[in-house]
C-alpha cells in the first residue's frame, strides 16, 4: 500500500468501522508502505486493535514506539531492521515476543534479571537472535552472569503450548535446556542456542 497524502484515518476508519462485527487479528506493517506519516498513523492509533502486529520498520521516536509495543499484544513480531533497545523490550506487554534484531547476550542477561524480579508479567515466550559472531558456548556464562539456573536433563522433553493463531505448531517439544525462575515462583526455560540459527527462546510455564 502506498498513499503519497492520505492519511491513515481516512483509509483505515472506515475498513474498521466496515468490519466492526468482525475480528481482524493480524497488522503487518510492509516496506511496501512508503509514505512515512501513515506508517506512524498505523502504528498509533490502529495497532492496538489488533491481536498480532508485525513490523519491519519503525520511524517512531523511542517514546513513542514504546506507547505502541506497551499493548497487549498476542504475539508482536519485530524484524531486524529495527534495533530494538532493552527499554523497549523491558516495556512490551506482549504474549509472544519475536525480535529479529540481533540481541546482545549482556542485554539477554539485562532482560532476564529484570524478568525475574517481575516485569513482563504478560510473557509467555520470547524469541531472540544473536550476532552471528557470537560464539554459543559463552551464552551461560554472558547471558546468566549472576542469574540462578539449573541445567534440565537433555533427555528431558516438556511441551509449550503455542497460541493458535501463529504460523507455528500449537504445540513445541522442549527438550532440555535451562530452568529460571522469577521472585513469584513462575518457572521458564532457555533454550540453548543451536547452529546455524543462532537463536535462543524463553518459555514461560503456566
């Protein structure tokens, strides 16, 4: 879509007041929007309507970026086109977080210290990428420096129940990993990262 001088109200109001009776669970945000005011129009004032958002470019200041990701979003997906920032990890209120954007493994451990002394409180499972140079056998000793874990059986398979509307299996077997736990006593496992993904995954337990 691209609208040169149209802004965002007058195209989008009257879908959603069209299909109001309807639910319309996916935003995605395309580098085929050009025009830059309606992007952030989109992302302000109309994603919070929606149960998944996904995004591959932001021309939003912090602030005002974080007022969109602070919604209770499904599942939020943030390409790696966008260098998310710690604080607007910390401020996310989302079920599902997929960062495409290569997270450092000092910000990881940053994220899960705050984690376990109760931010994200609506988190069930966040996904993240490590700079491709990042060497997987310093991910303990980087990500958990000063956080208490306990080393699950690699044998050991649970199974995470996924929200239905994502592209993925509703249900994912986790094998192993490391056990976390937050000052409320609500268990996660991280997963180890694994070639040639480079990626880790927090799961939230109920």
């Amino acid at each position: 879509m691209n609208y040169p001088s149209v802004n965002a109200t007058m195209i989008i109001q009257p879908i959603v007041e069209q299909f109001k009776n309807f639910s319309i669970r996916k935003l995605f945000l395309s580098f085929s929007i050009k025009n830059i005011e309606f992007h952030k129009q989109m992302l302000e004032l109309y994603s919070h309507q929606f149960e998944e958002v996904y995004i591959i470019q932001n021309f939003l200041e912090p602030k005002r970026f974080q007022s969109v990701i602070v919604s209770n979003f499904t599942f939020i997906k943030i390409w790696e086109y966008i260098p998310l920032k710690i604080n607007d990890l910390l401020a996310s209120n989302s079920s599902t977080i997929c960062m495409g954007y290569q997270v450092p493994p000092k910000d990881i451990c940053t994220f899960l210290k705050h984690w376990i002394h109760g931010s994200n409180e609506q988190l069930k499972q966040l996904i993240m990428m490590f700079p491709l140079s990042f060497n997987k056998n310093d991910f303990i000793p980087i990500a958990l420096n000063g956080i208490k874990y306990q080393l699950a059986p690699v044998e050991r398979k649970l199974v995470f129940i996924q929200d239905t509307y994502k592209w993925y299996d509703k249900e994912v077997e986790v094998e192993g990993g490391l056990d976390i736990q937050r000052i409320d006593g609500t268990n996660a496992t991280i997963t180890l990262p694994e070639e040639p993904a480079w990626s880790t995954i927090l799961y939230v337990w109920d």
